[in-house]
C-alpha cells in the first residue's frame, strides 16, 4: 500500500512538480489548491504526510497547519511546508504552528524525496 | 513601383536575360521572361461589374484568384473576341511594393528571344500613338518592330486612377 | 497524452499571474489604501517566484525576488502606494514577461527598474541596496570544516511534542543507520509512571555510535528540522576505530547536487522553442485552415463530378466527404474562435499608461468580453483598437480642468464593447469627451484640397474626411499620437480583415469609432446567385430571407425602390442594374434580404442556385476599390464567383433611400 501525500500550493507548476516527483517514487498523490481545500482533503482521506505552500490565496499555509493540527486526525502526520525564504523566523513559526519540517523552493526532486524519505520512509 | 520600374528598365538595357514576345492587335510586344509563371488557354473569365475594362477579369490559376489585365486597352486597340490562338500570359509583379500575380490577355504568344538581340531604341518622344511613359522602349527583333511596354508603370497608372475615383 | 510539460505549465501560469499582478497594480492605481489588493499584488510575486525557481526560470525567480522585497516593504506598510510605484511596478511585470518570453537576453534590463523600484519603497528617500544576489537560498551545505573522523558518538533528545508534529524517531534512527553502522542505545531515564504516560511524548533519549567517515553535516541534517529545538551533541570518536568505520562510507546519504534532469530538459526544450506555445498553436491552425480551405473547394469539385454522374458509388463517397469536410470546416473554425476579453486586458495598461502621460483622469469600462472571434482577427485587431484609443484619449478627451470648465466630471470615461451581430462582431470604442471638430475638419480637408469650400457636406460625411491620408486635426502634435500613422491606417487594416470602421460624434459629448468584423476570414457559407450570366456568392449568415420579386415591382418604377415586407418597407436594389447586366432578365426574378447591423435591404437577382462552401480569397489591389465585393472564391466548376460585400450595399442602399426620402436621416443605427 503505497503512501499517501496532500500536496497544497496555489501554483500549478509546482503542484505538477511535486505530484510528478512524488508519484514517480511510488507515492499516491491527492492535490489541493488553497489550505481550505487542504484542510478539506486532509481531513476526510488518510494522508501520510502534507507538503504545503505557506503564500497561498483563500487559507494560507500557517492557517491551514494550525487548523489541521487542532484537528485529531492530524496527531503524528507530518507537514512539510514550502517556502522560498531560509528566514529562520518563518521557520519557527511555521514549526509553532506544528509544522514537521520545511522545505526551500527551489528544491530538486532528490531533495524533496529525501525529505519524505526522512519523515514517511520509502 | 519605382524600384520595379528602375530593375525592368536595368534589366531590358543590360546583358541578355530572355523576353517572351507576343502580339495584340498586329503590334509585337516583349516582356521579361523571367517575370512569367506560365501561359494558359483561355480559360473561363469571371467579369467583375464596374470595374474599369483595363482590368475588370478574374481567372482562377491553380486555385489562385488571379485579376486579368488587358493592355489593349492601355494603347487603345481594338479587342475582338478571343479566338484560338489567344493566351493569358501569367506575370508576377510588384503593386504598390507587394507580390502580385497578374494575368495579361496576349491575342497570340510569338517567342522566347535574347533581349540582346532585339536592338533597343528609346520610344520616340514625337509620333507616337501611346504614352510615353507606357513605354521602357523600342526595339527591333527579325525585322519588326517590338514594343517593351512598362508594366510597373501602366498598372502604377491604373491604381492611381483608380484612387482617384475613389476618392 | 504526453507527458506534461513543467516549463509550459510555468509560462501559463506566470501569463495569468501577471495578468492579475497587473490588474491589482491597475485597482491600486484607482485605490491607494486597498490591502487587500496589495496582498493580491504580493502573492501573485510570491508564487511567480517560486514557481519559477522551479521550473528552472532562475532569471525570472532571481528579479521577482527582488521585486518582492521591494514590494513587501509596502505590504509590511513601510512605503506608501503611489502612482509612480504603480507605474515602476507595472514597468517590472513587462520586464518579467520578457525574462519569460526571451530567456538570457534582458537580465541586464531590469537593473534600473528594480534600482528605481527600491529607491521608492525606501525609508527616507533612501535606497536600500537590492538584496544582494538573488539566487534562492538553500539550506546551508558547506563542505565539512572539521573534516572528517572515523567515526562519531551522537547524543540526542527530541522536543516532546516532535512526534505529535510528525516526526517519527525511527525514521531518524533509520536514517543515522543509513550513513554507516550504528550502536544505538536508548535513555529511558526520562519515561515517567504509567498514569503520567502521553502516547505523543517522546520521553526516550539516544546515544548512537556511528562508525562511519561521514562529514559532521551529514549527521546534522538528519536532524534539520529539529535541531534548534533539541538536545543534540556529535562528537568525533577516537581514532583507533578508523579502520572499523571505512566499510560504511561508500553511501553518503547527503542529496545529490546535481540538478534534477527532467526538470532542466523540459526548461531547455522550452526555451528553445521560444515564445508563447498558444502562438505555435495558431502558426499551425493557420496551416490547418488553409487545407481545410483547399479541402473544400475540392470536394465541392468532387459533389459536382459525382452529381453528373450515374456510378452510386461515387455519390455515396462524395456524400461523405462532404459531410466530412463540413465537420472538419466547423470544429477548426470553432478552435480558432477566443473570446475577445484577451485583447481588451492589454488596452487596460494602455489607458492607464496614457492618462497618466497626459494629465487626464481616465476610466476605461469594457464590455462584451466573452465575444469570440477568430484567433487571426483578434491578434490582427490589436494594433488598430490601440490607436484608437489612443487618439480618443489624446485628442478625444479633455485635461481634467477643462473637463470641469464644461461642467463634466473631471474623470473621462472609454467604453470599449464588443457584440455579437449577425455574422459579424460590432467593436466599438466611444469616449465622453469633445468630440470631433467639425469646421476643424472641414477646414483641414479643403487646405488637403479633399473638399471644395462650396461643398455641401453634414457633419457625418466631414469625419470620414478623418479616414484620408495624412489627415491629423490634433492642434499640436504629441508624442503619442504623433505624425504618420493616421487613421488611414487604422481603417486600411480594418479592411484588410474585410470590416468596416465608422465614426459618430457629437460637439462636446464625445465620440464613437465603430468597426464591424466578419467572425472569420476564411470560410463562409454561401447562398450562390445568378446576375445576368455572372455568378455571385452572398455570406449565408447575411441572408435572412429570400422572395419573388412582386410583379408590380419588376418593371422598375423609378425611385421609389421599397418592398413591403409583412409590413415593414425593405428598400432594395436591382443588381442586374447596378452590374451593368446585358442579358436578357429572367421571368421570375428573386429579391434575398439581406441584413447588417440593424439595417436590411433586398437584392433582386435572377436566380438563387443554391447553398455553397466559399473560401474567401481577397481581391488583388487592382479590385480592392470596387467596393461592392469583398472577396472572391472558386466554385466548384473551377471558375471564379464573386462575393457580395453586404455591409457595403446595405450602406449603399441607404445612401439612395436617404436621396428618394430627401431628407437627411443623420447616422443611421
């Protein structure tokens, strides 16, 4: 049984680049637009694991992370977030916030497997 | 058209470059051969109403709409009803800078010549029958007398008349 | 499908967030304090430069970035919107379009804009340095300074709450056993009494001998993101286990440095391929037109061949050729057709940009956007529509005071409208400002020599006069409307796209440009007439109904040329008169109503042959001016049939009824 991962960015590109990375390594791939509709899919399919976008329309990233994380299914799941920034006081919110791990675009797709690697397994 | 104009005429008085020769109403005439497609039967002429008789056909050539020019009219000759020998000599020139292919009603075509043969005399200023801007020249080929008619500028002429009508 | 295309879904994406860039940088110029288009503004950056850093756009990524900085001073309310920001910012998108567009040609271009852009959004006027090189940070990844050892002892305790937020100890543990052999012992000093146990809590702590030369790095990203909230100590072990730690060292776990192919491939192919994909697109559709366009004319030969024919076969194949080509004829003309909103965003910036050149208040309202049209006449309909609208707010509109002085509002307004009528799509771009000066005109046309001053003309027929070459009444010369291209040109390539262009106007109430367009260039479907011995093609679209011409009509009665149609009076004309037809009329003559605009008129013929495919080849020069067609096609016999240009007889045929009724009717609907 493969692994589940909710990507959520408002940009199509790079939901294309991670569901085509991540599907590519075996890994299922539900996709999702803003954090309400993240929130919406995380929340009713079993997910292994979020990657998301901290910038995005509708509910952003913190928002979504915060919400999720106040919701039980969510206890151990881990949330990786996106960001262009190694700001480091985006980092601590993001991780306040109950973010697992973060990830700095623009990233490989080594990179970003390896990180699922380190947080879900193969 | 001046451009035209200019290469037809440095064409014509330079060295040899063929000339097809053709005649209307018992005049010879030649053009430079390299400006034709090809020469076609007559085929089915679409009239088009209203438009001045110099240029008032359509013809289709291999799927091309293709206006017809008659220069008889241009050197006020007669122009009986095509018989079988006429031909439509198929022309690309320049309109106002852009390609244009034409078709021009020849009642007989005669000969592909070297235009170094035909000895070129510059159009009599007195005498003449037709407008001397019609004309790049005289020339004599076997005997005859052969008529270079200035294409770029009789149809030059035309658009012009017929901008003034319209304004 | 194939495979889809990173770099093209990038550029899709960029178009369209540049676009809503562009608009709320255009809302933010009408509304200083909106938020929350600033917020709009920022984000559409903030996805652009990330997702273009990902699909390999480095170029556009690294100026966004700058871009964004700049930008988010204003978010963060540190600089005051203001025209001129708007005005830089807008300047900053056009150059990220061409960092699209032409990769590695215009980097050294946005230098000034972003100097300008910073300069702005500075506190005190003063320039904070663009932040630095703009290439994205990573996580940091320097080479091992203390080199390596054969070994390392890593001690470390999670925060409590690591495994609530997602991070499984094992898999870290997996991941120190990935890097070489370990010995891993764990602390359970900390696990409390049962009672006290939360399942979420990491209580343990680990003590891991690694024997393996891996950098010290390596190890401390296994604990990333985590290890400025843990308890972490990695120190060397000593060197008499060298040996022992070698057999580990062969796989590294550290990420690979190369870019990832795939994603550099796609970028490469993109870029190569160069511009817009929807522009290849049209490039081939143009191609695909014009087969279908040869296509028909010969299967409209082939039906012919086959109805002279006995062999049932031959029909039944011609039969389905013909259907055939008709779909095909369809659905490429249907792929052809966008909505004309695409057009109309662009003259958004121009309108802005104008006004602001000029010192007019302008605000530009369109409608109508979802019009289709064909893909060419849209693209070819841009650079007339813009000067256009140039020269109604140029010359058209009035600087704010004197808008005031006449008791307007000291905002202008452009209306720019599209809709649909009949087979034709009606434009039109109107302004509410002065209007076009009549005697002006009238005076500049009689210097031209255009006019006799005795000349009797009404208002209507003076603006036309604007049409002519070389004609400009703008009393001084601006750089925008300058000198040279003139509305000349504007109605030359109107009609190049077989429409036609009219302008009303009204003494301090402003003026309306109206271009009428067919909705494609290529293929129409046409009703095929007999004048005389000619043949003619009519649009079908055109075509609203077809009747005997009433006996009491036929001898021709002079004048008064109106049919009573189920009551309403159709003027009509007699083409057998107006081609000039020597032979003989037919016994009973057919009268097609026709219609353009809101206008309908009738045209006697002397027999309608039947329905036929026409595909439009335009007139050469020599019988552009003829006015009365617009076009020619090839029928199926081969021979050439003329088509009738029906906006231009409807107009001549008012014309006469103007005459006939002697009074003048003005501009008609």
């Amino acid at each position: 049984m493969s692994k589940t991962i909710l990507t959520i960015d408002d940009s199509p590109s790079v939901r294309q680049l991670v569901a085509l990375t991540l599907s590519t390594a075996g890994y299922s791939v539900i996709e999702a637009g803003d954090g309400a509709e993240g929130y919406e899919k995380a929340t009713t399919n079993r997910v292994n694991a979020v990657i998301t976008d901290l910038n995005m329309p509708v509910m952003n990233g913190l928002d979504f992370i915060r919400k999720y994380r106040a919701h039980p299914s969510s206890a151990g799941i881990p949330i990786i977030f996106l960001t262009t920034e190694s700001d480091d006081a985006l980092k601590t919110e993001a991780r306040a916030a109950g973010a697992t791990g973060w990830l700095v675009k623009p990233f490989k797709q080594d990179q970003m497997l390896a990180i699922m690697r380190k947080v879900v397994g193969a | 058209m001046t451009e035209t104009l200019l290469e037809t005429e440095a064409v014509l008085r330079g060295a040899s470059r063929p000339a097809l020769t053709f005649a209307l109403q018992g005049e010879i005439f030649a053009i430079d051969a390299d400006t034709v497609r090809e020469i076609l039967d007559m085929p089915a002429i679409t009239r088009v109403p209203n438009a001045p008789a110099f240029a008032n056909g359509l013809i289709n050539v291999r799927g091309r709409v293709v206006p017809l020019a008659d220069l008889r009219v241009t050197f006020a000759m007669d122009r009986p009803e095509p018989d079988a020998d006429t031909r439509i000599i198929v022309i690309e020139t320049l309109l106002d800078g852009e390609e244009n292919i034409l078709g021009i009603v020849a009642d007989k075509v005669l000969d592909v010549c070297d235009l170094e043969d035909v000895a070129i005399e510059d159009a009599p200023q007195v005498g003449m029958r037709w407008h001397p801007e019609f004309l790049l020249g005289i020339g004599r080929y076997a005997g005859d007398f052969v008529i270079l008619p200035n294409i770029g500028q009789i149809f030059a002429d035309h658009l012009n008349s017929l901008n003034r009508e319209t304004n | 499908m194939s495979r889809p295309d990173p770099a093209e879904t990038f550029r899709q994406e960029a178009r369209d967030l540049l676009e809503a860039l562009e608009q709320a940088l255009l809302d933010l110029s009408e509304d200083h304090g909106d938020r929350e288009l600033v917020d709009t503004a920022f984000r559409a950056l903030h996805t652009l430069k990330g997702s273009g850093s990902m699909s390999g756009f480095d170029e556009v990524a690294a100026f966004v970035h700058d871009f964004e900085t700049a930008f988010d001073r204003v978010r963060k309310g540190l600089a005051p919107i203001s025209d001129a920001l708007v005005r830089i910012a807008l300047n900053a998108k056009d150059h990220v379009q061409l960092l699209i567009a032409e990769p590695g040609v215009h980097a050294a271009a946005g230098m000034p804009i972003l100097a300008a852009l910073h300069a702005l959004v500075a506190e005190n006027g003063v320039a904070a340095p663009p932040p630095g090189d703009a290439a994205m940070a990573r996580p940091a990844k320097t080479v091992a300074e203390d080199g390596s050892a054969s070994g390392w002892r890593v001690r470390f305790r999670l925060p409590g709450d690591a495994m609530a937020m997602g991070t499984n100890p094992l898999l870290l543990l997996e991941e120190l056993r990935d890097l070489g052999p370990c010995e891993i012992v764990a602390d359970d000093e900390a696990v409390p009494p049962l009672d006290d146990f939360d399942p979420l809590v990491i209580y343990l702590g680990w003590d891991v001998t690694l024997r393996a030369d891996v950098p010290r790095e390596a190890i401390e990203d296994v604990f990333l993101f985590l290890r400025d909230a843990m308890e972490l100590s990695i120190d060397p072990l000593a060197d008499e286990r060298a040996e022992a730690g070698s057999d580990g060292a062969d796989e590294p776990a550290d990420v690979p440095v190369e870019r990832a192919a795939p994603i550099k491939a796609a970028a490469a192919s993109a870029s190569k391929s160069g511009g817009a994909s929807l522009r290849v697109a049209a490039e081939r559709l143009d191609e695909l037109m014009d087969c279908v366009g040869e296509l028909v004319i010969a299967q409209a030969r082939l039906s012919q061949i086959a109805g002279h024919s006995q062999d049932v076969g031959l029909s039944s194949v011609a039969e389905d050729i013909e259907r055939l080509a008709a779909t095909l004829r369809d659905t490429t003309m249907s792929v052809r057709m966008v909505p004309i909103g695409s057009l109309f965003g662009r003259f958004r910036r121009l309108v802005h940009d104008l006004a602001d050149d000029l010192g007019k208040e302008v605000q530009f309202v369109t409608m109508g956007e979802e019009t289709e049209l064909d893909k060419t006449m849209v693209e070819r309909l841009a650079d007339p529509l813009v000067h256009i609208i140039r020269n109604a707010i140029d010359h058209g509109m009035e600087k704010p005071d004197k808008r005031l002085a006449d008791g307007k509002s000291t905002c202008g307004t452009v209306r720019l409208t599209a809709v649909h009528s009949g087979a034709e799509v009606a434009i039109s771009v109107s302004d509410d400002g002065a209007g076009l000066n009549a005697q002006r005109i009238r005076a500049k046309a009689e210097e031209a020599g255009l006019i006799t001053p005795e000349a009797r003309l009404s208002d209507h027929e003076l603006f036309q006069y604007i049409f002519h070459p070389g004609f400009s009444t703008a009393q001084e010369i601006t750089s925008i409307s300058g000198r040279g291209v003139g509305m000349d040109v504007v109605k030359r390539a109107i009609e190049g796209l077989r429409g036609t262009i009219e302008l009303t106007s009204k003494a301090g109430e402003g003026t309306k440009a109206t271009l009428r367009l067919p909705l494609t260039l290529a293929i129409v479907e046409g009703m095929l007439v007999r004048v005389g011995d000619g043949r003619y093609a009519i649009p079908l679209s055109a075509v609203e109904e077809c009747l005997e011409l009433p006996a009491s009509e036929v001898a021709g009665t002079s004048g008064r040329n109106f049919l009573d149609v189920r009551g309403t009076l159709v003027p009509y004309l007699r083409l057998r008169e107006m081609f000039g037809t020597d032979a003989p009329p037919d016994l009973h003559q057919k009268v097609v109503i026709v219609g353009s605009g809101d206008l309908r008129v009738g045209l006697v013929v002397d027999q309608i042959i039947g329905n036929a495919q026409t595909v439009i080849k335009s007139l050469s020069r020599l019988h552009a001016g003829i006015g009365t067609f617009s076009g020619a096609t090839i029928l199926g016999d081969g021979e050439v049939a003329l088509i009738l240009d029906v906006a231009q007889l409807v107009s001549s045929a008012e014309q006469q009824q103007r005459r006939v009724s002697g009074r003048n009717l003005g501009i008609a609907a």
